[in-house]
C-alpha cells in the first residue's frame, strides 16, 4: 500500500489550508500578509512602502515559486512591487 504525502493545493496555498493555489491576487495579498505580518495590506500595497525589502522579497518569490510553479525573479518583483502586478506577472508566466 502506498501513502500519498505531496501536499494538495489548498494546502500549499499562499493564504493556507482551503484556499485554492490559483488565488491570484488574493493568494499574493495573503503572501504579503504572511510575510511582512501585517493585514494591512490591499491588492494595490507597494511591497516596499509597507516596509519590505529585499531580503523578506526572496520569501515572497520562493513561496510564489511553491504555489504557482512560477519562477520571477527578483527584478520582476521590483518592477511589479504590488499583489495586483505580481499575479499579473503569475499569470503571464503560467
């Protein structure tokens, strides 16, 4: 008998267990969240203004690269600082 022990989706969603991998910018918005340990951030939050840099960045960039199978880079994070424009870099990667 064999075990499956891969994670499922929901459960390696940015924004945790239940939420589809697939989020978008909600998915990047609960990343932001995670990682900067704040709620206080919209679809629009510059990363960097809300106190981010570029070594918290490389946890939102690897945690992307866990969830949606998307490598950016740290120059498409800069030039896409917000939630809005990381899932369309996402998107446009897929």
């Amino acid at each position: 008998m064999s075990v499956d022990t891969t994670p499922s989706a929901a459960e390696d969603s940015p924004a945790g267990p239940g939420t589809p991998a697939g989020a978008g910018t909600d998915g990047v918005v609960a990343m932001f969240r995670r990682v900067l340990e704040t709620e206080d951030v919209a679809a629009d939050s510059d990363f960097f203004l809300l106190g981010g840099d570029s070594l918290v960045a490389t946890r939102v960039l690897s945690a992307i690269a866990r969830s949606y199978g998307v490598e950016l880079t740290f120059e498409d994070f800069v030039g896409a600082p917000t939630p809005e424009r990381l899932a369309e870099k996402i998107a446009e990667a897929r």
